[in-house]
C-alpha cells in the first residue's frame, strides 16, 4: 500500500520497534483499546493479540481494505479522529494508541484532553519537537507552549523511544518521539476551561508580559499587583498559571 503524503502517512517498518510500542500500552487483555490510524497495521497485529476488546479508527479507504485483507475481522470505524464522538462507541474507560499523523498530533492532544473522562492511558508518537513540547519544563524555552501547560493537569508524560527518518517508509524529514500518557487525578483550583482560555491568550502574545497579553481577560491595572504579572508565560510552570487564574478569577467576572 503506497503513502498517501496528505495524510501524514509514514509507516514503522521494524516489528521489534512495534511490539515495544505496544508494551508500553500495558497491561490490555481486558481493556478496551483504540488505535488511531493503523494504516498497514504492524501496530495492529500486536494489538489484535492482546486486547480481546480492540478497534481502530482509519480515515484512508484503501488502508481499511488492506486491514480487512490481511488480519482477522475486528471492528474498524471509517472517520476522522478528530471527528468522532467517543462516547458513541465506547461506554468504559479506553487505552488509546497510534502512530498519529504529525500535521494533525497537536489537535489528537487537545481531543485526548476533552475525553479524559474516557482515555485513561495513550501512547503516542510524534514528530520529535512536536513531543517533546508535551513535557517540557519553563527552562526549556525553545519548547514550553501551550501544551506544555496543558498536558500535565491531565497526563504523567514520560518518554519511550526516539526513532530516525530510516525508521519508516516513506521516512518523514523529521525525527520521531513515542510518547506514554497515564491519567493523573488534579483537584482543580480553578476552572479548566478558564485555564485553558489564559494559557491560550498568554501563549498567544508569548513575548510580552503576562499583565499584558491577558489585558483582554484582566485589567493591566489589576494584574499588575499579582507577583507574575512581570513574567512571560514561558516563566510560569503548569501549578504557578493556575495559581495565576485563582487570583484573575477572584477579581473578575468570565
């Protein structure tokens, strides 16, 4: 099966290297499992042995022929990902995994997030800058974003395996990270939804200061009293924003 570049379509072509990746999902014979894009399947065949509960989702017509002629039935829900409501197919916690297409990974990330009531583990992989960003520290400036912030309040990030180019077919112009996600429980000081609206806004204008880029969110002349508010965002770790919006969210109205 060719390629299809508007996909993001870079298959693994070591089987060892694949059998590690789904060991890191765990345990899975009585868990419900999800694999994002299977493409050719040599994720898949690993999966179909230990998980008695195991789908996938594939966009690609001709990925989907390839997988009902070369494996044992097993259902497969031809969509978009990031289309789908997963509540529709699952009713239990899932295990999610795949080698996710790079031009779409950040927003697999965000989706992960919005079903964290579903996901309670992933493996991902990713273009490398891409991943590392998922656990990147403030002094890590070049790759502390959005994400992040974001992923921590949900997931322990931790890293498998760093993979080259040669490593797929077609090889991708980039390096590859495998990434393992475990569901953590966070009391929320402040509301999520308001976390991720100031994280975003402060990200978006990262060069200036917090009193600044949050401007549209709190008054200057507000902000300005908290102990942050001379800071840029790539300053402030994941507890110290969410500190940052107790205080916003006492002061205004959202």
């Amino acid at each position: 099966m060719k390629a299809k570049k508007h996909l993001g379509q870079h298959f693994l072509t070591s089987q060892d290297t694949a059998e590690m990746i789904v060991n890191s999902l765990g345990e899975i014979l009585e868990e419900d499992v999800l694999e994002i894009g299977p493409g050719m399947g040599i994720l898949t065949q690993f999966l179909l042995q230990r998980s008695k509960n195991f789908c996938a989702v594939e966009i690609d017509p001709d990925a989907i022929h390839y997988l009902k002629n070369h494996f044992i039935p097993f259902q497969i829900i031809q969509a978009d990902f990031l289309k789908i409501n997963l509540n529709d197919y699952f009713q239990k916690p899932i295990r999610l995994i795949g080698n996710f297409p790079y031009n779409i990974s950040s927003q697999i990330v965000f989706k992960i997030i919005e079903n964290r009531d579903l996901i309670k583990k992933w493996v991902g992989m990713f273009q490398l800058e891409m991943g590392i960003r998922l656990f990147a520290k403030p002094e890590d400036k070049k790759n502390y974003g959005i994400l992040s912030v974001l992923v921590p309040f949900y997931y322990d990030v931790e890293e498998v395996m760093q993979l080259p180019p040669n490593a797929f077919n077609p090889p991708p112009k980039v390096n590859s990270i495998v990434l393992t996600a475990t569901l953590k429980n966070h009391e929320f000081k402040a509301n999520p939804q308001f976390i991720k609206r100031v994280v975003k806004t402060a990200f978006g204008q990262r060069r200036k200061t917090l009193s600044n880029s949050l401007a549209s969110i709190i008054p200057k002349e507000l902000l300005i009293r908290h102990q942050f508010a001379t800071l840029r965002p790539e300053n402030l770790t994941y507890l110290q924003f969410e500190e940052l919006c107790v205080f916003i969210e006492s002061h205004v109205s959202h």
